[in-house]
C-alpha cells in the first residue's frame, strides 16, 4: 500500500487534507509542489492541477472532502472523520460545505485578485469579503453556543475545513471581538497538534501571503 499527496505547505485546501493525515498518523509521500517536478506530475493525474491531490496505490483521489472520506474509508485510524450515523453525518456534510462556500471562498476573492495584481478588483473584493465574513462568523457564533468543536463533542471532517477556513479567514478580516465563541474555536483550532504541525510547516512560505501576512499566529 502507497500513498502520495501533491500538496503545498501554504494551501489552506491542502492542510484541511494534512490534518486528516495527521492527526490518524496515516503514513504518506509528501510530494510538496515547490518542486517543479511534482507540478508536473500533478498535471498529468489531474488537468485542472488543483491540489491537494493524493494518490493510492495508483489510484488518483481529488477534493479535499473526499480525499479525507477515501482516507477514513480505507485507512481508518483514530478518528472517524464522519459519524457512523448517516443523520448525524449530514450536518457535518453541511458544515464542510459551509467552511468552504462561505468562509474559504469569500476569504479567498481578495487573495486571488491580490496575486493577480488587480488593485481595483482586490478592493472591491474586500469589501465583499467583509461582508460575507462577518455574515458568516455571526452565524457561525450562534452555531458554535455549547460545543467544544464544528459539530459538537467530536472531531470530525468539518474541523478539518475550519482549520484553515478561519485561520486565513481572520488575516484577510480580523474575527472581530463581538464573536468571542468563533474566536475561541479558532484558537482551539491553533492548538490542536495535527493542525499546529501544519501552520508551523507552512511557517517559512507566509511570504507568498499576498495581502501581507499579520505578525500573528
Ligand atoms: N475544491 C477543491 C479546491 C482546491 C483548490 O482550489 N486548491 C487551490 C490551492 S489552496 C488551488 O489548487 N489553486 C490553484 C488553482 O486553482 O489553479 C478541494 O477541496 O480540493
């Protein structure tokens, strides 16, 4: 059995997969996509040469989602990344989405207009993303009242999102002091070890950060 993961240490898609991994200690590959050459390998298992991508034993898993189900599904660990109940894996389902839709994307509009160098779109790209962050961290703080993590008592899937969701999330618009739960849960978030060891790999790239990386975290 072999296990390859294309990744970057600086993508939040790709530490939502390096948690996962992580945190069941599930042995891998890391091809990191610094190396031009496991660029190109990713192009050719994927066209679209999105990533994280992993492969198992020949075999070519994309998104993130369903690289962390196919990782549960077939190397198990300590963690179910979703409940065994397929009621209660609907609403972690529908907080993975979430983190995605509604917080990594709307953190992410100004990021790709920055690197684009567009300063007009990047401006008008920062004032939709406050607007749908700060929509988004009230829900989220209404939703977070009495639970230790996304979904409740338990890891699962939709803390993977979140990590990286609300880690960005908070550089591109600070998580204002009116969401004291969202700002804990992202704290919680920070010192959990598998997504620790994520941040502090990505440490040497917050460079590549092209709205300016704040002096914190
Ligand atoms: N829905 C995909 C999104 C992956 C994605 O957009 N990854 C970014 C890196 S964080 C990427 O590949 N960007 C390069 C591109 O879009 O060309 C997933 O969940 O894996």
């Amino acid at each position: 059995m072999s296990l390859t993961l294309y990744s970057h240490p600086f993508s939040s898609y790709c530490q939502k997969v390096l948690v996962a991994l992580y945190e069941n200690d599930v042995e891998f590959e890391y091809r990191t996509l610094e190396d031009p050459s496991a660029m190109e390998e990713l192009r050719v298992r994927w066209p679209f040469a999105r990533f994280p991508v992993l492969v198992d034993d020949g075999q070519t898993v994309v998104e993130s989602t369903i690289i962390i189900e196919h990782l549960m599904l077939r190397h198990g660990g300590r963690v179910r990344w979703l409940p065994e109940d397929p009621v209660a894996a609907l609403e972690v389902r529908f907080l993975d989405r979430f983190f995605d839709n509604d917080v990594m994307a709307a953190m992410s509009k100004p990021v790709f207009a920055a690197i684009k160098q567009d300063t007009a779109r990047k401006d008008e790209a920062m004032v939709e993303a406050r607007r749908a962050l700060d929509l988004a961290y009230g829900w989220l703080e209404q939703r977070l009242q009495g639970r230790t993590w996304a979904a409740g008592e338990n890891l699962s899937l939709a803390d993977c999102a979140a990590a990286p969701s609300l880690f960005y999330a908070d550089w591109v618009h600070e998580i204002a002091d009116a969401y004291p739960a969202v700002r804990a849960y992202r704290s919680r978030l920070l010192a959990w070890p598998a997504f620790a060891r994520a941040v502090d790999e990505a440490r040497p790239f917050r460079g590549y950060f092209p709205l300016g990386a704040p002096d914190r975290d």
